[in-house]
C-alpha cells in the first residue's frame, strides 16, 4: 500500500488524487441530483393526478346539481299530472246544459287547468299531444289497446287516451293511445 506521506513528493500523484476524490464528489452530487429530479417528478405526478381528480368530482358535482335542479321534482311532478288528467275530465265531461247553469264553476276549472300547465311550462314539464292517424313512437307512447280499424296502417294512433309529458329532455309519463293492428 502506497504511504499517504509518498504523494508530498509527487505532485502530479496528488493532483490525480484530487482529482479522483473531486470526480466522486460530482458522481454523488449527480446521483443525489438524480434522486431529487425523480422525487419532483413523483411529486409532480401526484399533483396532477390531484389536480384532475379535483376537476372532475367539480364537473361532476356541477353535472348532479343541474340534474337535480332539472329533474329534482320528477316524482311530485308526475304526481301532479292525475290533477290535470282529472281536471281535463272534468271539462270534458261537462254538457252543454251544465256549461250553461255551472258557467263560472267551469270556466274556474278551466283557469285552474291553465295555470298548472303554465306552472308546468316553467318547471320544463311539455305536454305530448298525439292526435289520431299519428304514428306510434314507443319512445314516447304506451300502447293501451290494439284495433283492427278499417282505412288505417298497422302501427296508426287510433285513440287517445292520455297525453303524455316530458320533463326537459327525459320521459316523465308516455302517452297513452290506442294502436291500429290492421296490416298496411
């Protein structure tokens, strides 16, 4: 083994050996340097990560409010829909002599009726109105009852015997029609 006191003679000796302890502190300084870039990088990840995490469940949330918000009432809503259904009756049900003894009564039915699908166009509920001689869609109508009914294609609304309405853009209730089965 070479005595530490022999490089005080050679300089060229001990300024290799400088050199070597100078490269082994570069080689641990680059190493450590190396451990903190992939530190920051995990880190980095990590907030990303949190940073998409978070934008989501806000895209999320806004999504469930709006849909609470638009949809939110769909059960009273379709609770509401027999009181039209009854109040419509009612008028339809009136004859000519009724109309002309119970006059305000009726026409008080009839601005009750205006004012629930007044109410039920602010709050997004649409009525479906299918007429006879339609054609069926079973996207929005309940088939009740199938007729052979002469001058008629199979699949035509022969009857109506509910409207249907919409909440926004979602079925709230089908409207409920009769459907020819004569075939075309």
């Amino acid at each position: 083994m070479a005595d530490p006191n022999d490089f005080l003679d050679d300089p060229e000796a001990a300024e290799a050996e400088a050199y070597a302890s100078e490269m082994e502190e570069i080689d641990e300084g680059e190493l450590a340097l190396e451990e903190v870039i992939q530190e920051r990088d995990q880190y980095k990840d990590r907030f990303m990560r949190a940073l998409a995490d978070a934008e989501n469940a806000r895209k999320r949330s806004e999504k469930d409010r709006r849909e609470a918000e638009n949809y939110g009432g769909s059960k009273l809503a379709r609770d509401m829909l027999s009181v039209y259904d009854n109040m419509k009756r009612a008028l339809e049900a009136a004859t000519e002599e009724q109309r002309t003894i119970s006059g305000p009564l009726l026409e008080g039915i009839e601005l009750t009726m205006r004012e629930l699908l007044s109410v039920f166009k602010k709050h997004g509920i649409t009525p479906i109105e299918p007429q006879v001689g339609d054609r069926f869609d079973p996207k929005l109508h309940q088939a009740m009852f199938e007729a052979p009914v002469p001058d008629t294609r199979a699949g035509d609304i022969i009857q109506v015997a509910a409207e249907g309405f919409m909440l926004h853009d979602r079925l709230l209730r089908p409207a409920q029609v009769g459907v020819s089965s004569t075939p075309g």
